[in-house]
C-alpha cells in the first residue's frame, strides 16, 4: 500500500504542490528516496530514521521506498523530512492516513524527534489554503503560516510526540496566533537634516511618485543621511503589498519571528554585494536584495562603486519589476518593483566642483567615474539631483527642519490621489506614477497651454527625446498630485525639468 502526504516545492514565492508517496513492502532492507532529490533531500533519510528512533519507532527490515511527485521537478531543501517521516508514519498505521490528506506538511526534523524552523511557510501555507489543505508546519513557523488566512488549518507543533498525541487525541494543538511586528522602535526623522531644502523636496516627490532618485554631491553632504530618511515619509503598506513582501522575506528566511510589518522595505546593500546577492540565486535560488526591496526602497550609497555587472543586471528588474534567475533547466521569478534611491560622490577622490579645488587628474577626475554608469540606467532614474554641501550658517542654525509625519501626510495625500486616478480608470494594479507608461501618461496628464508650450521649448533647447518628455511629464504629475492639483501647470513642468541633472554626458535629452 502507497501513503500519500502533500507538500510543496518552491519556484520562486510560488508553492507547487508536491506529493510524498512511501510505500514499505518486503524484499531486501533498504530505504531509498526518489524523484530528483537534492543532497539536503537525500539526507533526510538519516534523520527520519534517528527521529523515528527517538520516539520509540523502528523502520522494519522491509524495503521503503519514498517517491517525490512529480519526479522531473527539482525538489531541494530540508523541508521535505517531515512530509517524508508523516508519509512513513502513516504507512506503519501510528498516524491514520486519511487524516493526514488533510494536509500540507512542511518542516525540518532533529536527531531528536524535534521539529525545526524552515524557510518558505507562508508561501507554502497560502498554496496549500488554495488547493483547500490546511498545514502541518514547525512551531517556529506556526505565527507566520497563520497570517494566510482566518479559516485555514494550521497545526504547529514542537516535536512529533505532540503531533502523534495530537491525532491521538490525547493533546489537541492549538491554533497559532498571527504575530505583528512591534513598530515602535522609530524611523530616523527628516527633522535632522539642516538646510538642503532642495534635497528635501526632490525625496518628498520622490516618495510620492515612487521615482527612482539619484543624488549627487561631495561627501558630507547629507545624501546617506537623506536616503535613511525615506522610510519614514513612506505610506505603510496595504495588506495585500504587506503579503507579497512578506512572502518574499518567508522564501529567504528573514521573516523575523514570523512576525508581518506594514513598513516597506528598505535595503541597504553594500557596494562589493555580487550579481547573486543583488539579484538572486545560489542554493535554493534565493531571493537577491532586489526581490527583497520589493515594494520598498534599494539604496544603493556609491553607486558607481558597485560592480558593472551588478549596475547593468539592475535594468531589467527596473523595467520589468520583476528579478528572473535561471537555473540549468528552469527560471526562477521574484517580484521587485522597488523604487532605486542611488547616491554618489561627483568623482573618485569627491571634491569636483569645490571652489578653488584643482584635481590633480583634472576633469578626467570626474568623467571617468561618472562613465560607470551607463546611458540607458541613467536614463531609468527620473529623478536626478545634485546635493550641493551643507551650508555651515545652516548647520549652525538652531532651526530645525520639517519633521517627517507632516511630509508623510502630504506624501498620502498625493498617493491617495493617484489610486483614486487609476481605480477610476479601472487599473487596479497600478499603485504609482511611477508605473505611468507613454499611452497612459497622456490621459493623465494633459498640462495646461502654457506648458505645453514650455514642454516645447525645453525638448528643443535641451534635446529632450520622446522618453525624456515622459519621464518630465511623469515627474510633474506627482508634483501636481503633491500640490493638490488636477491639471499639471507650466511651474510643475518647470520643476519637473529642473531634476534633470547632468551625470556622465547623459544630458537632460534621456
Ligand atoms: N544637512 C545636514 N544636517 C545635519 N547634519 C548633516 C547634514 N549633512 C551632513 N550632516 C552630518 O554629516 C554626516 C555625514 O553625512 P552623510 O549623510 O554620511 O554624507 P554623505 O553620504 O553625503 O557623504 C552625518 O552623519 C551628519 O552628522
Ligand atoms: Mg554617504
């Protein structure tokens, strides 16, 4: 007789459904596992059986075979030793096979009898609430499988005694709670930032429309301290963007305590992080910081420092919101619509552009630092901007600036607005200006006469291409949607046109 337990195999934050099928029958003693088993797989025998041991169970000197459906599909992780021991269970009659259908399982087994933390539940318990399952998860993974859904199943228990009392009756496992993450540790606040109102204003629009931002200037000059400040003006997630991302940080194993937070992401790598860091891959084809910034901020400080690999594997993600990470026989897809926020010194040694400063490699200095960043990446940031140094009147002033829960009013407002827009129109998955594509673009903007005339004037003496003017456009309506207006004015357009910074010859054209 074959048992039959589900699990799941991951692709990406997809959870594809797996059936374990053990069967004891006589001939030789041997335990075999099959259906393309990864070495972390294959291992599982050991542990199933020194568990078993441990509760006071033999494997008979049968032959056991243990089969993973389906068999073409790479099954990697060490998830697959509790399915593996509950299918073998139930083949021996400790557990009843029918109640065990009525599961997913998932889950790490110790030498003990223990069952320990793996990455993936939510995803896994969101697949197996869709095919109608409930799940059988580690008591460490209990709280974030619960957040699938009110009405699903979840059984989380510590060791296999609890969950053998369990189906025995004789210790009934209760439900675990969904947990929220404790908030309240406060985000750095714009209000120590002095002076660079420029700055201030150019990230207030850019959390509004979601744009990509690049800063320019010398060091010191607040651009790290101004990107650490986007958190906080940043609207809190809706549940279902709260889910993607969490779902994303469950397949990577950073779901903390298994706790969900409404604050988007924000990822910080360094800049000798490599392309699998950033995009994704190695074992199990995990996600890569770009995945992990999904609905949320990547900033990327000294920006021309990171590799050029890394630097060119951003455009796609940026275009596509999505990372894709090919294995030998398949593609692993991650959503990443992350907004970019980039800061960089003006040249390597940081001092162009200071008065009365002569580089002793002259303007090369700059050009060639400046030249790692290619045309067509530039050319996806809509909001580029120069932040000069910090004034020392300014640094000395007792004056504080804006704190950031006024800002972050204004910034809802201004979202509020554009989702009010795109419902209107009947987009429901669009969320930003920053999704405003060329067809779309002209619907929602329409400037005013004047506007359109500065429009033309501006792609004539600046040389703006077609996707230049967009990218204007794009940026004038969150300026707009900022100050409340529905029709974009000539003075947006003319604000819109003034982040087009020079960087590397990529004039204000791209
Ligand atoms: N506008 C500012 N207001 C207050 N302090 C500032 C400002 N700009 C820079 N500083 C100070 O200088 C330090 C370095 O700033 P940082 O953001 O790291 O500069 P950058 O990234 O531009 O090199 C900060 O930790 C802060 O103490
Ligand atoms: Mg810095």
């Amino acid at each position: 007789m074959v048992t039959h337990v589900s699990t799941v195999a991951f692709s990406g934050i997809e959870a594809v459904a797996v059936d374990v099928q053990a069967q004891i029958s006589s001939g030789l003693p041997a335990f075999t596992v099959v259906g393309l088993p990864d070495k972390a797989v294959a291992e599982s025998r050991e542990r199933v059986r020194s568990a078993l041991t441990a509760i006071g169970l033999a494997l008979p000197p049968k032959r056991i075979t243990v089969n993973l459906a389906p068999a073409d599909l790479p099954k990697e992780g060490s998830h697959f030793d509790l399915p593996i021991v509950l299918a073998l269970m139930g083949a021996l009659g400790v557990i009843p096979a029918d109640a065990l259908s009525r599961y997913a399982v998932l889950g790490e087994l110790s030498l003990d009898g223990s069952i320990t933390y793996v990455a993936g539940a939510l995803p896994a318990a969101m697949g197996a609430s869709g095919r109608g399952l409930g799940l059988i998860c580690p008591e460490a993974c209990g709280a974030e499988a619960a957040w699938a859904g009110d009405r699903l199943d979840v059984l989380a228990p510590e060791n296999l005694i609890q969950l053998v009392n369990h189906f025995k009756g004789s210790q009934v496992l209760s439900r675990p709670r969904p947990a929220k993450a404790d908030d309240a540790a406060p985000l750095p606040d714009l209000c120590d930032i002095k002076g660079q109102e420029s700055a201030r204003r150019a990230l207030e629009i850019a959390a509004a429309g979601a744009h990509n931002l690049l800063m320019v200037g010398p060091p010191g000059a607040g651009k790290s301290m101004l990107a650490q400040r986007l958190p906080s003006i940043l609207p809190p997630m809706a549940a279902e963007e709260m889910l993607e991302v969490s779902m994303i940080a469950s397949v990577a194993g950073e779901l903390k305590g298994g706790r969900l937070s409404p604050r988007r992401p924000f990822r910080e790598p360094h800049h000798s992080a490599s392309q699998a860091a950033m995009v994704g891959g190695g074992q199990r084809a995990r996600p890569g910081e770009m995945a992990l910034a999904h609905n949320g901020v990547l900033f990327m400080d000294e920006f021309p420092e990171f590799l050029p690999k890394v630097l060119e594997s951003l455009r796609q993600p940026m275009e596509s919101a999505a990372t894709v990470i090919a294995r030998a026989n398949h593609h692993v897809t991650y959503p990443a619509r992350f907004q970019l926020v980039a800061a960089m010194n003006p040249c390597k040694c940081g001092r162009a552009g200071e008065p009365g400063y002569t580089c002793r490699r002259g303007a090369r200095c700059a050009d060639d630092y400046q030249a790692r960043l290619s045309g067509p990446l530039l050319d996806r940031i809509d909001l580029r901007i120069e932040v000069p140094a910090v004034r020392a009147s300014d640094l000395i002033a007792a004056t504080p600036g804006e704190a950031s829960a006024p800002v972050a009013a204004r910034v809802a407002e201004a979202r509020e607005r554009q989702r009010a827009r795109f419902r209107a129109l009947g987009l429901r998955d669009m969320r930003t200006n920053a999704d405003l594509g060329g067809d779309l673009l002209d619907e929602v903007t329409r400037p005013e006469p004047q506007g359109v005339k500065l429009l033309h004037q501006a792609a004539e003496q600046m040389q703006l291409s077609a996707r230049g003017l967009h990218r204007v456009l794009r940026v004038a309506r969150t300026i707009a949607d900022l100050g409340g207006r529905e029709d974009v004015t000539r003075i947006d357009i003319a604000e819109a046109l003034s982040y087009r910074h020079l960087v590397n010859g990529v004039s204000a054209a791209a």
